[in-house]
C-alpha cells in the first residue's frame, strides 16, 4: 500500500476520532488506538448483496491489509442470512471499558478497552439479523446475534464464516480424526507452512488456534464467549475462494449422539470468532482478548479459589490410584515441595489398602488437597476408566458432589469428552457451575479448547488440549517432535487458555528425551497454568541439585504480569512473568543446534544489576546455576540444542 501523504493522513486521523466511518456500501471501525481497523463491506451483485470484512493494522502512517475481503453469513433451517441481506440499522458503542479480576491467569488484573458496532439487516424473508462487531487495541470480534423473541427452538445448519489470510507462514494443529481417543485437541502443530496448505487427508480440517504470519505482522484466530447456545467449531482443511471456512464438530463425535448443529430459541447470539493482531509477537503472547470476551464471573465470592502445584503418580506408575500405598508418596511428596495438591487419577475407585477419605484424611494432615478423576461419560464416550456414568447426569453428578466435598476433595479432574457439540459444550458449563456450588477446583482432560470460561467460572484452573509430557509413555515420535512442537504452543495453545501439560518430566520413561534439564525446567515458567502437574516421581525431582529443587519449591502458578522477551515460534521462546515484587524467566530452544541469545529484560521494566541463573552443563542432566551480572538491561545467554535455562530476580 502507497505511503499516505503526511497532511491527508492527519486529515483522516481527524475524521477518525469517532472510531468509526462509513459511506453507502461500507462501514469502518477503529480501535481506540486507531492502530486497528475492521472494514465491512456490502456487496452488491447478481446474487444480490452479501457481507465480508477485512482487518488491517497501521504501520508507520499506513494501515497494512492482513486479510482479503473474507467471509460473513450463516444459516438458519428456516432462514438465510447470506444473500440479499437488505441494511437497517447500524449502533455503534464507543470507548467502551471493563476491569476485571481473574483467579488465574498471565495477568490477575485485566482491563479491556474497545469500539463496538451493530449493523441489522433484513433477508428477502423478512428476517432479520444483527452482526456484532468489535475492534480492540489488539484485535478484533464479531458474532451473529439474531433479534426478536420465538419460544420455539430454531436450528443453524451452516455458518459461511471465513479467514482469508495473506501469503505467509501459518501454525496450525489437525482437528483430529474421530476415534475411542480423539478429537481432543492433542495433534502436532505444523511449523510455519505456507497459508494455504491443506490440513492432512487424515484429519478434519485445522484446530483453533491459528497463528499467522505476514508482511512480518502477526494473527491468532481463535473463538470464545461460549454460554452453551451454540457448539465449538474449527476450520475446513482447504480454503474456499482464499477463506479458511468455519466448519463444526463431526457428526461422528460423541459415539454419534447429538446433533452436530446448534439450536436456541430466540433471542440468540453465536460464540465471538475473533482475531489477535499486532505488529510483533509480544501483541500475541500477552494478549487477554478471550476472557475480554467472556462473560462476567458467576462466582460472587472467590476466596476460595486456590490455584497451586500438584503432584501426580499416574505418569510414572498408571496402575498407582488403584492402592492407596503407592498414593501415599506423592501426598508426601507435595508436602515436602510446599505444594499445594496431589492428582489422584483414574480408577482411584478401586482402591485398595485404604480407601478415598482415610487418603483425604492422610494428605489433610500435612496440608496437601486431593483432586479426583472422573469419566465424562455417559454414553458419549466407550472409554472403560472409571469412575463413569457420574458426570452426564445432572442428578448425579450433584449428588456425588455433595459426596466427595463433605469428604475433603478439593477439586475434580473430568477426562474424555472428544466432542465440541453443542451438547458437550453445556456438559463443560454445567459441571463448571455444580463444582461451584460446592466449592471444587475443575481440570479438564480430552477435552475442547479453552473459551475464556476461567472469568466466568474461576474454579476453572486448567484444560489440557495439548499433546501433553504424558506422550513420552505412549508415543515414539514424541521425543523427536516435541522441541518445536513445545517452542510452538506458547504462541498458539497457551495464548488462548491454561495449559495442561504435565512439566518437569526427567526420567526417561518408554521413549527417551532428547530435551535437557534445562528445557524441562523452563516448561513451568513458559506454560501458564492455574494448576501446575509436575509428572516425575518424588526420587527423581529430589534427586535433582538442591537449587533447583528450591526454584521449584518457589514458583508460583498465579502471575500479575507476563511479557514476551524473544523468540519465533517452533525455534525458541523466552517469557517473564511476574509475582508479587519477583520475577522470573524462562526459555527453550526448540532446533537441535546451539543458540547466543541477548535477552531484554528492559521489557519488563525492571533494571536488575543481576540475576539467578539455572543452565544446562554440557550435558543432558547436568545443570548449572550462576549469578549472572546484567549491563544495559541486557544478558548474553548460550542455550545448548534442544536446550533451556531458568531464572529469577526481584
């Protein structure tokens, strides 16, 4: 795009001090900044007038188009809202703003500033439709929201929502295959393919997140504010015409149950699709836009709510929740750690040599709560673990409830949903809202991606949705795969939610690492998660030198303040985060050759003089730890292939 001239540019910019512009046949909507802004286009042709949008980001006095002309429309089975779409009505809501406290996350205290705009138009049947825009200081939103009041219940049978991206590099993961297992978002992350590639003949099109890059600037895709009116959706494997269309779950899901539609009486709004954009990385990494747009906590007093560290004996020994003395270590474990939890996992049901409440009363004793595991299903699911057939019955699923939070239990883990339909979407909301009432922590496993419920329901500490370290048990390709696929979900999976993924794993368990100890030490710094899994056992981890065993100790889960410092997806990341008055830092090295990095810690706005340094030795297992003088801000580091270190200042 041609430089603007200085003068017509300050003339525009005055034009733009509304945030929004418009003539006949197009609407403009500014973010509050003015960096971003979200065109809307009517066009008119033979087959009369459809909508698209496009997003572009300014740049040095340009605005940069990040996306072509890409789709709008959906579908109802009595109405079409495509073509022929006739204008009524257009509200705009400027300088809108929202504080709000999290329980956990990348930042506790968040604040969210946006220029919002309705356009309502008429199909050729009189029917009418609102699109709900949004545009933010790092992005934009939109959904369908459809006006009015029907008491009989109305059914979307398509969505002709579209991303069309600019040539560049695209990260993205395969939505998974239908099987006993999948789909739970557990597939690799394809490295910086081209825009345009198609997801692989085996799968079902690609799985939000998605990253981009272009012209050196920066999009994740990905959707949110999920109320249980409408089913999650992904992507098809080829784009139509340039856009990457909404495609939804898979009738095959759920063993075949349910619908793979969705269906509300009306009023009734869809999810928000919405699009992170920015200059560079940092925008990506550090942006809140999910939980911005999800609605308000439903829980009045939080208090309660206490995120932490668990430790976790199925990893290393799966058979280990079925005898209550091979449980015992890992409660010892996480009082001697100062941890807050101890998992215990599938088929704890079984147990023998104690039962569930003389553990609960064990752990008690040493400060240390339990988490439960539970089946999902049901008959949406044919996965034997048990305990099942509890967590797809409101009736009893409250009733167990009352049960296990009269007896101590401190929090639930429920696995194996692999269905993004509508009806599993509200099984997620419903157990979210019972755990509530009776004041247990929630982890989901085999499950969807997360939707920004951790505001609305902030006994949400964590979500898998990853191709987790439980891989190294079942999965030979995972050691060689892992370093870049690890170097890429900081910038993609973890944007969007808690991660899952079970840290700190240094025992060699089935497959081989070829990451080091540092690497692995790096994991829960880098992964934000308000509950943090650490999957080795207690001889291991207590094996390690003391100083790391105290770094450990110390890491919190909760963060006040997070900042990308470097990096480029599937070769390196290094993050800071911040807890209370103390930092720390972390990085990996995803490519197997050695890497100088100099690292800003100016970005943080802190001016350490130094810093504590764990680093890998000259060899996997070995690791070293330093003061390290800072000058200018700056710290010279060497991550060694496949690599990483750790640190801390205040």
């Amino acid at each position: 795009m041609k430089k603007i001239p200085v003068l017509l540019f300050w003339l525009l910019s005055i034009g733009m001090m509304a945030g929004c512009s418009r003539n006949s046949n197009l609407w403009q909507l500014y973010s509050p900044d003015k960096r971003v802004r979200l065109d809307i286009h009517s066009i008119t042709s033979g087959s009369g007038s459809t909508l698209n949008y496009s997003v572009h980001l300014e740049k040095d006095g340009n605005y940069i188009d990040l996306t072509d002309p890409s789709a709008l429309g959906i579908e109802r089975e009595d109405a079409r809202f495509v073509e022929h779409l006739e204008f009524i009505a257009e509200t705009y809501s400027m300088d809108q703003k929202e504080d709000y406290l999290l329980s956990t996350g990348k930042q506790l205290h968040c604040h969210a500033v946006f220029n919002g705009l309705t356009l309502t138009f008429r199909n050729i049947d009189h029917e009418e439709i609102s699109l709900v825009f949004r545009a933010y200081n790092d992005g934009i939103a939109f959904r369908y929201h459809f006006p009015g009041k029907k008491e009989h219940y109305m059914r979307i049978t398509r969505e002709y929502t579209g991303f069309n991206f600019k040539p560049g590099n695209f990260w993205g993961h395969p939505y998974d295959t239908v099987s006993t297992w999948t789909p739970a978002y557990e597939t690799y992350y394809q490295n910086a393919i081209p825009v345009g590639t198609e997801a692989p003949q085996n799968k079902n099109g690609w799985a939000f997140p998605i990253l981009v890059e272009s012209q050196g600037n920066w999009m994740l895709v990905s959707e949110a504010g999920f109320n249980g009116g409408y089913g999650a959706s992904h992507l098809e494997s080829l784009p139509d015409g340039g856009n990457y269309l909404i495609r939804f779950a898979e009738k095959a899901e759920s063993e075949g149950y349910y619908e793979n539609t969705s269906y509300s009486t009306l009023p009734w709004s869809t999810p928000w699709r919405f699009m992170v954009v920015g200059n560079g990385l940092n925008t990506i990494v550090e942006s809140n836009l999910p939980t911005h747009l999800s609605a308000p906590s439903r829980i009045s007093d939080p208090s309660w709510i206490r995120p932490g560290r668990a430790t976790w004996s199925w990893w290393s020994d799966s058979d280990s929740p079925q005898e209550y003395d091979r449980l015992t270590p890992f409660i010892d474990f996480a009082a001697a750690m100062g941890w807050e939890y101890s998992l215990i996992d599938a088929n704890w049901n079984r147990m023998t040599g104690g039962n569930l409440a003389s553990l609960i009363s064990y752990a008690a004793e040493k400060n240390v709560g339990l988490f439960v595991w539970y089946n999902s299903g049901g008959k949406h699911n044919v996965v034997t673990e048990e305990p099942r057939d509890l967590m797809d019955s409101r009736e009893r699923r409250i009733k167990e409830f009352q049960r296990i939070s009269s007896l101590g239990v401190k929090g639930i883990k429920v696995d194996f949903f692999q269905s993004d339909k509508q009806e599993i979407i509200k099984q997620y909301l419903e157990i979210l809202e019972d755990a509530a009432q009776y004041h247990l922590l929630v982890n989901f496993h085999g499950c969807t991606l997360p939707k920004g419920w951790r505001r609305t329901w902030p006994n949400l500490v964590t979500m898998e949705a990853v191709r987790g370290g439980e891989s190294y048990k079942f999965d030979a390709s995972y050691p060689e795969k892992a370093p870049a696929h690890l170097a890429i979900v900081p910038y993609t999976r973890n944007v969007v939610g808690p991660v899952d993924y079970t840290p700190c794993g240094f025992t060699e368990h089935n497959y081989p690492h070829l990451t080091t100890y540092g690497f692995e030490l790096a994991l829960p710094v880098l992964f934000e998660s308000g509950l943090m899994h650490y999957m080795d056992t207690p001889e291991k981890t207590m094996s390690l030198p003391e100083v790391v065993i105290d770094f450990l100790k110390a890491l919190p889960v909760v963060w006040d303040e997070s900042r990308f410092i470097a990096g480029y997806p599937g070769r390196e990341v290094v993050i800071a985060r911040r807890y209370g008055e103390k930092w720390f830092i972390a990085g990996i090295n995803g490519e197997n050759r050695n890497k100088e990095l100099v690292v800003d810690l100016s970005i943080t706005g802190s001016s350490p003089a130094q810093i504590q340094l764990i680093t890998d030795g000259n060899a996997r297992g070995i690791m070293e730890h330093r003061t390290v003088n800072v000058t200018g801000g700056k710290l010279n580091l060497t991550m060694l292939p496949y690599g990483g270190f750790a640190g801390e200042w205040e």
